[in-house]
C-alpha cells in the first residue's frame, strides 16, 4: 500500500476556482439570526416561552453546532428546551410544532451558555423546508421565567437556492 493525501470536497471546489461556501456541501454561505430576548418587568409562568428566531420559506439548514445561546440566571430546578412553531412543507404537508426538537434540559438555574444541539445528534444539524417560514421559540419548564431574564446569541444558517 502507498501514502495517499486526500482533499476534502471543499479544497477541491476551491483548487477549481469554485465558489467554497462556510459550510460544506451547501450552495451558499451561512447567514446569522442574532437573538436578544429580555423577558421584561414581570416574570412569567412555568412554561412560558421565549420567541426567538423567524426564518424564511425555502429549504434552511439550522448549523445548530455553530450556534450559541447565552442566559441569566433563571433560577433553582429552571430548565430550557428549544422547538419549532408548525409549519407547511412545499407540497403542503402540515408539520406539527415540537417544542424540544432541536435541544432539552438545558440548566438554565444559573447564568450560561449552550450550543443547542441536545436532541439533534450527527452532523448537528436540522434542515427545514417550508412554504411560509418557522420560527425557533425556547420554552422554560420547573419554575417561572424571572423578570429581566434575558437570552442573547445567534443561530447560523444556510439558505440553500
């Protein structure tokens, strides 16, 4: 058997003159929804939720790895899970909304950051396709959201064409 060095399909586009996107594999480079939610002056239910992103129709690759979400300090036993609102496929199958699709159990008691990928797995990475858009919402279980409870960060994204 002989050494071999191998290029990845990234170098290989880019020795050819090709565009070579953020991403691998994907036809575009990542684009950012960056994220500033402050729960307010009063404190909210267990079980209140956090709006967070809004993303386009089409065909979006979260990059979930990539991403990071920073909060406050909720409090004892508070945890975060991450989901997506409903939404409807180009051939209009309907998609119910799932409200830890993309990560749970985050420990949200004291003041952090995650990367939410907990429930995703692999490449880290969840691709949608929707003919109006989703939206990516955080929802807190085991206590109230504190007032002035805040999440900041950014979740990147690929639009593919």
């Amino acid at each position: 058997m002989a050494a071999t060095a191998v290029a990845s399909d990234q170098i290989q586009k880019e020795e050819s003159g090709r565009f070579n996107p953020i991403s691998g594999g994907h036809d575009r480079p990542a684009q950012y929804k960056m994220i500033d939610v402050d729960q307010g002056a009063a404190a909210g239910d267990d079980g209140s939720t956090l709006r967070l992103a809004i993303f386009p129709p089409g065909k979006i690759t979260l990059l979930l790895a990539e991403a990071r979400l920073a909060h406050s300090a909720f409090g004892t036993s508070r945890v975060m899970k991450i989901g997506h609102t409903a939404y409807t496929e180009p051939d209009g199958d309907a998609v119910a909304a799932d409200d830890d699709d993309l990560d749970s159990n985050v420990d949200v008691s004291s003041a952090g950051s995650f990367a939410p990928t907990g429930t995703i797995g692999g490449a880290e990475t969840k691709t949608f396709e929707t003919k109006d858009g989703f939206e990516i919402f955080a929802t807190v279980t085991g206590g109230t959201i504190p007032a002035a409870a805040t999440v900041n960060g950014y979740i990147p994204f690929i639009k593919h064409q």
